[in-house]
C-alpha cells in the first residue's frame, strides 16, 4: 500500500470561548514552540511519556524533525495555536516500515491544560482522523493512561476500542505504577 503525503492546510476555527485557533502543519519556525509546549504538557500530567526534564531535544533536532514530518508519507502533524501559542497538538504516524503493518497509524495527541475544555482535543481529533484516512492509513491505535478517563471517554466518542492493557506500563519517579490500556479505530 503506497501512503500519501497529507499536509493539513491551514484552517480557522472558533472556540467555545470565542476565541479563534489555528489549526496547521506546524512549520520549521515553529520548532521553538513546539520544544515549550512538550515541556509544558509533561509538566501538567503525569500521564504523558517523558518527564519536562526529559525533553532535551535542540531546537535544530526539533526544525530537523519538522521538516520529517513534513517531506514523510508515514507521518502527518497538526498543531493548535491561539494567539501564536502552540497550545495542541496531534499525530499519526506509521506503526512500521513493512508492506503488512503499512495500514497500521500510531496516534497521539495533548492540548495544554490552560486550553481544556475548549473543544480544542475534538476538533485536532476530528482532523488528524480524516488526515490519516486521506493518507491511506485503515486503522489507528493508541496508548492511554487507564486512569485518564477523560482522554479515554474522547476517544471512545471518535470510535476507538479498547483492545488489551499493558499492566505496569508507566512507572513513576516515586516508584509507582500506571496500566496503560490498548486501543483501535478502523477508519
């Protein structure tokens, strides 16, 4: 199966607070921001992968996966900004490199906790599902936290179901441990 190179364009939208955000493929000027806002979001929960302190990519590393992103036919980026503030960001990008997991997209996605409940998480939600679909990707799979109810209830509203749990996948500095749970949308 041969994968399209999907670019979201840039597209306006307004939030539930009447303000208006950008949605967009991030550019290599956005690098900066996009270091910031990984920080930030590690920062707020214990639910992401890495720790803030964990983020040590250089701004030249993050323009060089930019420009990846953006030239591959295995990745597609899209970013929220408010106010020239990344403030969301999601992506899906292919699971391997062989013809039998080529219709097969990893997922992810986080909105900083200052733009919560904003509609920001379903509309990158409702974008970057039908990016993957324009790009060929069939199926969508994701890891998620057990106990982040609210990312798994979103996911759920968009059609993804839950597959397995992976018992202990995350363990924390103070040496406890979350589940994180298996999860799949066909497109």
């Amino acid at each position: 199966m041969e994968l399209l190179n999907v670019i979201c364009k840039e597209k306006r939208i307004k939030l539930k607070n009447g303000k208006e955000c950008i949605l967009k493929s991030p550019e290599v000027c956005d690098a900066e921001n996009l270091i910031k806002y990984l920080k930030q979001i590690s920062e707020e929960t214990a639910y992401m992968l890495r720790y803030p302190e964990e983020v040590i990519m250089t701004i030249s590393d993050e323009e060089k996966f930019i420009k990846l992103v953006k030239e591959s036919q295995k990745s597609i980026m899209i970013s929220a900004f408010i106010d020239d503030e990344l403030v969301g960001n999601a992506s899906v990008s292919a699971i391997g490199d062989g013809i039998k997991v080529s219709h097969r997209a990893s997922f992810g996605i986080a909105v900083i906790e200052e733009a919560w409940g904003l509609g920001i998480g379903k509309t990158l939600m409702i974008e970057i599902l039908e990016c993957a679909k324009k790009a060929g990707f069939e199926q969508v799979e994701l890891e998620v936290v057990s106990v982040n109810h609210k990312a798994i209830t979103l996911y759920e509203r968009f059609g993804f179901k839950k597959y397995g749990t992976r018992e202990n996948g995350f363990k924390l500095k103070d040496g406890s441990y979350y589940s994180d749970d298996l999860m799949m949308k066909v497109l």
